[in-house]
C-alpha cells in the first residue's frame, strides 16, 4: 500500500520577514572591500604580455615608463611627477576595473562553493538508517531529510513533501516546495529543508553534482570577444597609430619653430589624443555584462551571447514550466444536477489520495481549503482498498464500504461507469466540454454504490500562469521583442494560456518538427531568434536557435 505525507499550506511555518538571497554578491564597481582584493591582481595585469592584447593601454604603460625614467632623471621637475602619476593611475585604474569585475564572478564561484558542504547524509539500510559523508553517497542511495537538514546531493523526491530554502543556488528567497511525482521532485545538494519530510534518492555522482557544474562554468567560462569588440578594437588600434604618427611627426616641426617639446609633454599629449578611456574600460565593460547576467541567475557562456542577447528579435517560450507552474491545479468542483459540491468534493478527496501526482494532491488541497473537509489519510480507512493512478487507467480512486469511488480522466470514468451497468448524466459531457473549451483539463468523478453508478461532477484542473508573466511580456513588447509560446496542448487550452499570459503568438500542438520550422522561418525573414526550453523535445529547437544566437544558460 502507497502512503501519503500529510500536506500544509505552503511556507506557513517560515518567517515573512525578507530574506537576502544567499547566492547573490553584493557590492558594486566601487565597492572598498572589492577594490581592495582586487588590486594585486590588477598590479598582476601590468606585465606586457598581458598589456599588448589592448593596444591603447599598452602605449599608455610604455608611455607611464618613459615618464618615470625621465622624472628620476630630475626629480625637481614636478610637472614630470605630475605627469607620471596621472599615467599610472589611468593604466592602474584600467586593469583594476577589469580585475573587479572577474572578482565578482570569482566570488560568485566562492559562493557556491559555501552551498557545497561535507554534509553527514542519513542513508537508508535494510536496518534502518546510517549516518555517512555527503561526499560517500552513490547513485541510487535513499537519503532522509527533514527540517533544517542540508540535502547532501542531487536527486529526486521519491516520498513526502517539503519547503525547501534554494537561495543559494538560484538567489530567490521564497522557498519552493518539492514533493514525489511530477515536475517538482528534483532537488539540489546545498540546498535546506525548511519543514517536513523527505526521502530523496540519489541520482549523481559526488563530484558531478549542479553545484560543481555551476563553479565549473563559472570559473571556466571564456570571455570571447564578440563581433562589434573586434570591430572597435580594430579600430582603436588605428586611431593609437594615427596619432602616434602624429605625435612623432610634430617633434621636427616644433623644432624648426624653435619650440622643441620635452618628451613628458609628448607622452602626454599622446595619451589625451589617444582613446584612453574606450580601451581602459573596453574588456571591463564585456565582464561586467556577463556579471549583471550572473546577479540575476543567468550564466552567459560567452561575451558574444551578452551582446547577441540585445539583439533578439523574436523569443519562443515553452508553456510547462516557464510560462505556467508546470503542473496543472484543481481550480473548483462542478456538479452534475442533482449532486451537491460539499458531495462532489468529498467524493474528489476520497478518490485522490492514492493519486500522488501533484494534480492529485491539488484535489485534495482544494477540498480542504474550500469546503473545510478535513484531510484524510489512506492509513485511517484499514478496511480500504486502494486504487493509484497509473498511465494506462488515467484513473484513482478507492473501494470501502461496499462503496466504490472513482476520479480521472473523463473518457476512462465514462467507461468505468457504464461497466458498472451506470447511466452518464446528460450534463457530465456539457461540463467536460465547457471546461475544455475554456482551456481547462475536466476530470470526471463518479461513484457506485445502492444507487448504481453515477457521475457526481466534473474536476476543473487549470494550468497556472506564473505570477508577474504579463507584465514580464508588456516589457519584452517595449523593446520590441516578439514572444511566442510554444506547447503540445490543443489550441482551446493554449489560446487561453496565450490570452491569460499575454504573449504575442502561439503554436499549440507543437511537435519538434514544428518548432523547428517555426524558427527557420523567423530566421528567413532575418530575425534574430532566441528560445527558452528544458524538455528533451526541445533540443533540436534550441540547437537551431544557438547558431544564431549563442548560449547562455540559466539556473532558475
């Protein structure tokens, strides 16, 4: 027999006060502490091998040393010291700002390392439990976690249901709650269990864990230099050598003036023509981007896909799991003539307890909180025989009491009841289709007992659109920016998605194929395509798009 953990309202046990994300890194350009750490490795950056690659600073160090050697030459000449000062601070500053802004990422990689800790795992035996290292879990290990414990690895939820604290890793504060079945079972080690009960299982090896794919990426990713850096640093190369020729040449004509020029004044008036300031900040400005990207949870694998990004024209979006919830919710009870809701709901909850899928436990959440049935639990009904939901019936439900209820999907209902010898309510079909066409899912519940068997009502289960999505999209259709969405539902439910979300256009009943040949066509028409996906039918789509648009990836 299947067990179910006793559910609670989500979060009604944490504080609401806020919480500062603790996978964020706070600070700024000019914060003290960042500029303070950073500066031996900006000195590091002073060696010439390193200088050459930005021609621009590299003739402002040459330059800083020319005036250095000069001001030792005459130490009384202030003007020289003045000068020298002024070039060092600029090629200091330069490299500072760039070693700042590759601090952050690092300190972002430091961050998660702190969320990757030796945690003691109670493991799972044929005796009980056992107390073993985080680091000597293997694949398919049963681990216990309960409130206040740090989910020593990555797996999945295979019984109960809990809040769980994963600011460290995705820098939101609001916990989330995981549970077995569905979407919502995975979980990440370094993560804490805030409330409840969970048995996880184990599904990757120590060492390869998100955690150590997110410093990896991190600490490893490439700042390539996109098209438009090359382009400008071409042309801020060209300018350096323009003036530079200048600068040599005015020498003999100040000469023949008899106005002859100290090499101070030289080296000065070179860097002020000279694009100091574009080539000081020029490889600044391309981490930094890819840093603000990181502050809000998207890792940018390269320079080129920040700069990509501000040219998207078009973006698909996949509905499951970034445009709604990414599982369906119980949404309210409609009754046949003739049966009451107070009847419907309690017939709903009864038949979903042995349905542990999060559409399941919706029912039974919903029953409890709108009708103020209590909840009930399958080891309360001894004498009960327990009927879980399973792909091929598409049904659940219970036989106690010589009494037999049952809840699913409206066509395995419908012939359930009438092999029971049952008779279908002329308005079940109505309700059905009501709800479909308002691009709901119905769910048919019918019981047989001295009465015969009957259908009491129909279940409305609803995809729930997150919280701010429309909003999101206004902002996305300001810049000029196309949303699509893109879901394997039928066109009823995905125009009314489409309609409560706010996005541009949609595609129902997508397949890869589809999807593919919506991009390509975009593409044609010389638009730049961009697509959110994490579905394994997603892949071709999103290969398609990343010859377009390079990848970034994203930890939400």
């Amino acid at each position: 027999m299947s067990t179910i953990t006793p559910t609670r309202a989500p979060h009604e046990d944490l504080p609401t006060g806020h919480k500062t994300p603790a996978g964020r890194v706070g600070g700024g350009l000019f914060d003290p502490k960042a500029l303070l750490k950073s500066f031996p490795d900006a000195v590091k950056k002073l060696d010439p091998r390193v200088m050459v690659k930005s021609p621009v600073m590299f003739v402002v160090l040459v330059g800083s040393v020319v005036t250095t050697v000069l001001a030792i030459k005459d130490p009384t000449d202030w003007f020289g010291w003045a000068i020298t000062a002024w070039l060092w601070l600029t090629t200091i500053f330069a490299n500072l700002a760039e070693a700042v802004a590759e601090g952050r990422g690092k300190a972002q990689a430091d961050t998660l390392r702190k969320a990757k800790t030796d945690t003691v795992a109670r493991r799972l035996t044929d005796s009980g439990e056992e107390q073993v290292p985080g680091t000597g879990l293997r694949i398919g290990d049963l681990v216990v976690c309960e409130a206040g414990d740090i989910i020593p690895g990555d797996g999945d939820v295979v019984e109960g249901v809990a809040s769980v604290d994963e600011s460290a890793i995705t820098g939101e504060s609001a916990p989330v709650i995981r549970e077995s079945g569905g979407d919502r079972s995975a979980v990440t080690g370094g993560t804490k269990v805030l409330s409840d009960r969970i048995v996880v299982k184990i599904t990757t090896k120590p060492g390869e864990t998100f955690i150590d794919r997110m410093i990896a990426l991190v600490e490893g990713a490439a700042r390539q230099k996109t098209p438009n850096e090359i382009a400008l640093n071409i042309l801020l190369a060209s300018l350096t050598i323009v003036f530079l020729l200048a600068v040599v040449t005015l020498q003999p004509f100040a000469i023949y003036a008899d106005a002859k020029q100290s090499m101070i004044v030289l080296t000065a008036l070179l860097v002020c023509l000279i694009p100091t300031t574009i080539g000081a900040l020029l490889s600044a400005i391309g981490i930094a981007g890819m840093d603000r990207l990181v502050q809000r949870n998207v890792l940018a694998m390269s320079g080129r896909a920040v700069e990509a990004a501000g040219d998207v024209s078009t973006l698909l979006l996949d509905k499951t799991g970034t445009i709604t919830l990414g599982n369906r919710q119980a949404a309210e009870f409609v009754p046949v003539k003739g049966t009451t809701e107070a009847e419907l709901a309690d017939a709903a909850q009864l038949s979903s307890l042995a349905d542990e899928t999060p559409e399941g436990r919706s029912i039974v959440v919903l029953a409890k909180e709108k009708y103020g049935l209590r909840e009930r639990h399958q080891g309360e009904l001894a004498q009960a025989e327990w009927i879980a939901f399973t792909a091929q019936t598409r049904m659940s439900g219970v036989d106690v009491d010589g009494k037999k209820t049952r809840k699913g999907a409206a066509g395995s209902v419908i012939a359930w009841v009438t092999e029971q010898g049952g008779q279908v309510a002329d308005d079940a079909d109505l309700l059905a289709n009501k709800i479909s066409e308002a691009g709901g899912t119905p769910l048919l519940v019918a019981v047989e007992d001295e009465k015969g068997a009957r259908i009491l009502g129909v279940i409305h289960l609803k995809d729930v659109v997150k919280e701010g999505m429309r909003e999101r999209f206004d902002e996305l259709r300001r810049m000029g920016i196309k949303t699509i969405m893109i879901t394997g539902d039928n066109p009823l439910t995905a125009k009314a998605i489409a309609q409560e979300a706010g996005v541009d256009d949609f595609l129902a009943e997508a397949t890869p194929e589809d999807k593919m040949a919506l991009i390509k066509r975009e593409q044609a028409g010389g638009k730049l395509v961009a697509m959110t996906g994490d579905g394994t039918n997603d892949a071709p789509a999103l290969a398609q798009t990343r010859r377009s648009c390079p990848r970034s990836s994203s930890t939400r």
